[in-house]
C-alpha cells in the first residue's frame, strides 16, 4: 500500500497600513483554533475539500494567523507567531507538501518584509525538496524573496475580492499536480507604479479590469499561474507597488518571462487611466444634497480614507459633520466604531433621546471629538452574517451595535471596526439602504460587490475624506517606497525587466 501524501496548512495574513498604530499578537485571530478548525474556514477550507476531491490525503493543521487590516504588527510578538509555526512543522514531521495561506502585505515594527521571513521559517521547519503553494490577496507587496521560496502563487485575480474561493481550490489543484512529481519555474516582473487603492479596481472599463482579462487569457499550458497584485500603496514598504509573478512548467521559463513582461507592460501602458484623485468633500457633499432633493438619482458616497478594511479605525466624522452642516436629509451611514456612543445608546435604551459623544476625550486630529443630540433607533448584539459581496456567508464581528437618528442623517455604530462592504451590514442595524437618497460606507472598495444590486458605477462616489487610510498618496511622507514611482513621481519612461525565481534556481 502506498504511502498517504502529509500536506501542512498555515499562514499569516495580514495588510499593514504604515500610518496606524501598532498592534499586538492579540489583534490576530489563531483560525486553526476556531470552531471545526480549518476545514471550517474561508482561507482553507475550500482548498481542502477540493483537494480531497482530487486525492487521498492526510492534512496537518498548523497554525494559521489572521490580522487583518491594521498597523504594524509589534517585531517580537512576530517572532513568536514564526517560531510556533516552524515548531508545528517541525513536530508533524515529515510532510509531502506545504500550502501557505497568505497575504502578502505585512510589515511589522522591524521587518519590512516579515511575508518572506514566514516562508524562510517554513523552508526551515520542511526543506528545500518540499513543494510550497502560496495564496495571496490581490494588495499584496510582491518581493523577489517571497518568489524565491516558493514552487506556485496564487493570487485573488478580483479586487472587490469575489474570487476567494476559487482561488483556494486553484491552489489545491496546484498542489496535487506537485505531489504528482511535476515541477515548476517562477517569474516576476514588476513596474514602477504605486497606484492608490481607488484605482486597483478589477472590474470591467477599469484599466487592471483589461490587465486582468489578459493575464487570464494567458493562463494556459505550459503556465499554471498569472497573477497581478496591485500592491498596497500604504504599506510603505521597498516592495510596495504593482507586480506581475508568473508560474510556468520548469522547463518553460522564457515562456514565463515572455507573459510575465507582456502582462506588466500592458498595466505601465494604462498608467494615464488610473484614478488617481478621490473626489474632493465639498463636491461629495454637494451630490449629495443634489440626490437629496431629487436633482440626481441616489448616491453612495465612499469614506475611502476611513475604510477599516483599509486599516483605518473607522472612527473619523468629517464626513457625517459635513452632511449635517450642509442639512442634507435621507442618509443612510455606516459603520461608525466607538464603543462609548454603543454604550450609551445600550444604556439608555430604543426610543430615548441622548448626546452622541463621538470620540469622546480624543486629542487625535483625526478622531477629533464631536457630539450630536440623537435618537436611538435600534439596538443589536448577534453575529453578522452577509449574504452578498467579498464576505458572502462569514461571520464578522461587530460586537454590540446601535443605530442612532441624528436628524436627516441615520448612522449605523459598532463597538469593533467592520468595513461596511454590503448592503448587510447596514440592514443588520436596522437601516435600509435601499430607501435612502444618500448611502455613506466607511469602505474603500469592497462595497462595490456589496451593493451592486444597488447603485450603478455612475452613482458612486469616492470622497477624499481626511484619515489613515487616505487614497491621496501624493500628500503621504514615504519613508522606504522605492523610487521613482508613478504618479507619486514624474516617471516617462520604464524597461521592463524579468527576474527568474524558484525553479530556475534550480
């Protein structure tokens, strides 16, 4: 009897946003350890059942970290996360095949690069020999490094994310033809060109929309993989920026070279169609009051710089100050995070008249503190559970949520930052975004598949909003971004250069 093929399964995900605040090893979640462990998850469970579908296998489930999007991870707490990882390897012993669930734009407080660190650490803990398959999100900061340690990457080819799924059981499929004895050849070629997060977008008329058909056009044997990241432009990291990473069949590198250069070529030639700029508050405000009134169909304003997904806090009020200045009525608005206001909400009960304190003893410029009479509207404390968008069917954490009337403007407010990504998120608070003139997201990109039942691309609107997470780059002080970069720089002219990894090493 043949011998059952052992493949680990672990990762750390995480999007940093250089300009947040640091955060700790307790800001991650262990999936591993959640119920059902991780057959049960989004990240690995689809690749798990399909690999099982393909063969008989046996996994070992190594830790599996989830940060999210926030700031720098603290370098130690880091450091521990590696080691228990490399420990859990090392005591599963031998292991046929490695599939790394990752992201692709961490840094911490010391390693700008602690995605490579991971893989190193995993090289460590299983050898050279051993077939890696690696799952990135579309934002990841691509290094040479990373490319060096692994047979395949997968990267999310959407952004809003709608592929993750398949994505995973791409990846499972990669494996077993790795575990079947074929080999592979990894290129790269990337372009300087730092695009703010309003411009990644992959959807059709976009310019990555048209990169993206042709690097799935390109996916045919002997390629297995073509994948775009946009990279994640407030990392500020050497390696921040697009990148295109192509896997071949080992004895086809020039072919890799070929698509991998073809592809990145064609997204520098757009690079005078991306959308650079969000549109300015004063203008969005003054849609809105247009939509308001009838003057226009409805809008749905995005508060890009505060989006959570983004690794903002979710907590700025620029915006909803500026709608109520302006007596714009019909808004529709979510999430807010601020733990006090739920509080206070929670304490005085649906139906009482309070004064919301946002951001209440805040000496932060931009969680500036601002307080408005409001009437509770609804209160809510279960899970949440979207039925649509880039989180169709996971549970997201809002903890105890409140929604308050604030005269013309009805806000949704968590006590845990949840970018609002769909329409679901709003409804779980008991507001209707299908009824308001004007719809405002603390998202930058993600609610597009979330309420596109909703608004046409017309009707949407990217407010450049004061925060962390802003899509002006240009007004950003980057401390390692390599340079020159468009449109950050004057850059007129690029040569592409290929650069050969795993494989060809080999």
């Amino acid at each position: 009897m043949s011998r059952v093929p052992i493949v680990a399964i672990t990762g750390y995900m995480h999007e940093v946003n250089a300009f947040a605040d640091p955060v700790t090893h307790g800001h991650g979640l262990q999936v591993a350890e959640t119920p059902g462990g991780l057959a049960a998850t989004w990240e690995a469970g689809p690749a798990m059942r399909r690999l099982r579908e393909l063969r008989d296998v046996q996994f070992a489930e190594c830790p599996l970290w989830e940060f999210g999007a926030s700031g720098p991870l603290l370098d130690a707490h880091f450091q521990k996360i590696v080691h228990q990882v490399t420990d859990a390897l090392r005591e599963v012993g031998e292991v046929d095949a490695v599939l790394v669930m990752g992201h692709g734009a961490g840094r911490t407080t010391e390693d700008l690069d602690p995605d490579t660190t991971f893989l190193r650490g995993v090289r460590e803990a299983v050898g050279d020999d051993v077939p890696v398959v690696m799952v990135l999100d579309f934002h990841a900061n691509l290094s040479p490094e990373m490319c060096d340690l692994v047979d395949v990457i997968v990267g999310y080819r959407t952004n809003p994310h709608v592929d993750i799924t398949e994505r995973a059981v791409e990846a499972a499929e990669h494996v077993h033809r790795l575990l079947d004895g074929h080999r592979t050849v990894v290129t790269m070629c990337r372009p300087p060109l730092m695009l703010p997060q309003l411009a990644q977008n992959t959807l059709p008329g976009e310019p990555l929309g048209d990169v993206r058909e042709l690097a799935e056009a390109r996916i045919a044997a002997p390629v297995w993989n073509v994948s775009v990241f946009g990279g994640f432009s407030l990392s500020d990291v050497p390696d921040g920026g697009l990148s295109v990473c192509v896997t071949a069949d080992r004895d086809a590198p020039e072919v890799a070279a070929a698509v991998a250069e073809e592809v990145a070529t064609a997204a520098w030639d757009a690079r005078d169609r991306y959308r650079t700029r969000a549109t300015p508050m004063a203008d969005a405000v003054a849609e809105a009051a247009r939509a308001a009134t009838g003057v226009r169909s409805p809008v749905i304003l995005a508060d890009t710089a505060d989006n959570p997904g983004g690794g903002a806090p979710g907590n700025t009020t620029f915006l909803l100050e500026a709608l109520l200045d302006a007596g714009v009525d019909g808004v529709v608005m979510g999430l807010q995070c601020d733990r006090g206001v739920v509080d206070a909400a929670w304490d005085a009960g649906e139906g009482a008249r309070i004064v919301a304190h946002f951001n209440e003893g805040s000496d932060r410029p931009l969680a500036r503190p601002f307080r408005v009479e409001a009437t509770v509207l609804s209160l809510v404390d279960r899970p949440l559970v979207p039925t649509k968008g880039v989180y169709d069917g996971s549970t997201r954490h809002a903890s105890r949520c409140c929604a308050l009337d604030l005269g013309g403007v009805r806000i949704g407010v968590s006590s845990h930052k949840v970018q609002c990504a769909d329409d679901d998120t709003l409804l779980h608070v008991g507001l209707d975004p299908a009824s308001a003139k004007v719809v405002v997201v603390k998202s930058r990109g993600h609610f597009r598949a979330g309420f596109a039942h909703l608004f046409e691309a017309d009707q949407i609107i990217e407010v450049g909003t004061p925060g962390v997470a802003s899509a002006e780059i240009h007004q950003l002080e980057f401390e390692h971004l390599r340079r020159p970069m468009f449109p950050i720089d004057d850059v007129a002219e690029w040569t592409p250069v290929v650069t050969f990894h795993r494989g060809a090493m080999r």
